[in-house]
C-alpha cells in the first residue's frame, strides 16, 4: 500500500478544501488521488445506527448519483457511510473514504474489508493524520471538516440528535454548501437530526433529482436548451417548486441564520460563566482577542499544527475560540 503525502504546494492537493476553513496542511492518501479533485461530488452520511428506511434511501441515493458520475464521499464508518461506499462501488462509481486516525491502525474494525474494497475498485482513502496515528474520538468530529470541505453538497441521511453528521452539515453550512436531508418519522431516533436540520433551514430531500441539478447544472442547460417554450415553462415550474426555492434560497437563508447565531452568541456571552474545559486551557490562555495564526500558536506552545488542529477545531465547534479568517483564532469567551 503506497502511502501519498500531500501538502499546500502539491497540485494534486484538493482545491475545494482550500476554500473551506481551518483545511489541514497535510493529507495522507492511498489510491486514486486524482478522485480528490472531482468534476462532481457529493457526501453521503447517517447514522451508524441506521434503520431499513435509511438503508433504502441510501442505496437509491447512491445508485442514482453513481450513475451520473458523481464521487461519493463519506467516513468509511458502520452503517450509512458504508452503504454509500459499498453501492457506489458496485455502480462502479467513484468514491472517497476519509479516516479519523491513520491507516496502520483502520476504524472500525469491522470496515477493514471495505478499507480494502474501496482500494481495490478504484477509489481513494484520505487521512490528515500520520499513519502510525491511533484512534482518537476527538479526531472524528474533526475529520467530518474534511468530508464537508471535499464535496459539492452534503446530504444527511440519518442522524441522532448532536450526532457526528449533524457536525458534518454544521461545516457544510459554515462553508455556504447546499445541505440536503431526508425527512424521517418524528419518533424515530434516528430522524431527530435530520428533521432538526430541515427546522434550521436544510434542504428537505425527495429525490435525487434535487442533488444532481444542484450539483450538475449542465444537465437542466442541456436538456433544454434547444426548446426555449419547454425552458420557460421550466422555470415557472421551478419557480413554484418549493424545494427548488429553498435552494435558490439558500444563501440568504444562511445569511439570515449567520445573523440569529451571532445574536444567541452575544446574549451567550453575557450570561456565561467562562468555564474552560481542562483540554483546552492550554491553548485558551495563549489566545487573546488580536487574532493568532496557528502556526505562531504551535511555536508559543512548543507543538506541531497538526497537534493544535483538532483540538482547537473542537474549541471553534464548541464556541471557545473564534475563527477570523483561515486559521487566525481569537478568544471568543
């Protein structure tokens, strides 16, 4: 297995995640790296838990984005990661797994086989840590980053309440990509996610219909361009589509929302005690309200980036610190 290291100033390196916040400098890869940067991709994730329903949607999903020759992204875990993968394989689409830990030391377990699979048909297996790198459960909401940050759009199809995919979808938004998720029976455990996500401004998905015009718009130019009555006509459906209209919609929607969260910050701060968990002191009192690059950061405290960037991923995630720009942190307690 021949282990890739891509770094900044590697051209293989994948340029979505460029514009995305806080993207790792380095990337370990195996396979086919040239997946990393896609015409077309989409992520794929749910629950570990998942139910019949989700498993359905998820193999039709996949299948229906195989086809059109989008690569499908997940976390390689138990349940809807690996569904998406697996189907996506046997569509022989493309898709990308990225890890939570190093290759020498593959979660779960039980996807080793899949690791392989994947490898085998093609597809390619990223990690931002050294391969000798263990298991770490704080590495996996921070990894979730990278799935966002390598797709086009992020579809959820599953997810329990404050769940790794929720933190997916929150990155999503962070990014201004269209988030989609599936609608799920409100006493279902596995739907209080998605349908909370919808509540807050999601996308609510149907079919996948809706994330292939969004993610290939070439095919709504194409197939009407020759008929200006039919484009019309089209467009005034479109127009009354409320889906449609939610995406059209979306980036003002998140504007909005933008706004809602810094004003719950503002009241948050007033009324919080600043109590710093014992993970984050460390970094909290090197940080100040004059924002710090993380590298400056990683010299004050005698560590490497690659030390610093989960944990204060997780104090940016938790409201701790404040991301100005890509990677300047300041205080936000």
């Amino acid at each position: 297995m021949e282990i890739i290291k891509l770094d900044l100033e590697d051209k293989k390196y994948p340029q979505r995640l460029l514009e995305t916040k806080n993207f790792p400098v380095e990337l370990y890869c195996v396979g086919n790296i040239d997946l990393l940067n896609s015409k077309y991709t989409a992520a794929i994730v749910g629950s570990r838990a998942c139910s019949e329903y989700g498993m359905r949607v998820t193999n039709e999903l996949t299948k229906s984005l195989s086809e059109k020759e989008i690569c499908i992204i997940s976390g390689m875990a138990v349940g809807i990661d690996g569904i998406a993968h697996n189907v996506a394989i046997k569509e022989i689409g493309k898709t990308i797994a990225v890890l939570g830990s190093g290759f020498n030391y593959i979660y779960p377990e039980e996807n080793e086989w899949l690791f392989h699979k994947i490898l085998d048909n093609g597809g390619c297996i990223v990690s931002e840590y050294p391969p000798d790198t263990q298991k770490d459960s704080k590495n996996f909401p921070v990894r979730n980053r990278i799935i966002s940050g390598l797709s086009d759009a992020v579809v959820i199809v599953e997810a329990e309440y404050r769940s790794g995919s929720s933190i997916t979808a929150k990155y999503a938004r962070k990014s201004r990509k269209p988030v989609f998720a599936v609608p799920n029976n409100i006493y279902a455990k596995t739907g209080v996610g998605t349908n909370r996500l919808i509540q807050e401004g999601a996308i609510l998905l149907t079919s996948p219909e809706q994330i292939i015009k969004t993610v290939k718009p070439s095919t709504i130019i194409k197939n009407h361009t020759n008929n200006e009555k039919e484009t019309n006509k089209n467009i005034e459906k479109y127009s009354n589509d409320n889906k449609i209209e939610a995406y059209i919609n979306s980036e003002k929607k998140i504007k909005e929302e933008y706004k809602n969260i810094e004003k719950e910050k503002s009241t948050e701060k007033k009324s919080k005690k600043t109590v710093i968990p014992k993970e984050y002191i460390t970094i909290y009192k090197v940080l100040s309200g004059e924002p710090i690059h993380v590298n400056e950061l990683a010299k004050k405290l005698t560590k490497t980036v690659q030390e610093i960037i989960p944990i204060i991923t997780m104090m940016e995630i938790d409201g701790y610190v404040y991301q100005t720009q890509n990677n300047y942190f300041v205080r936000n307690i």
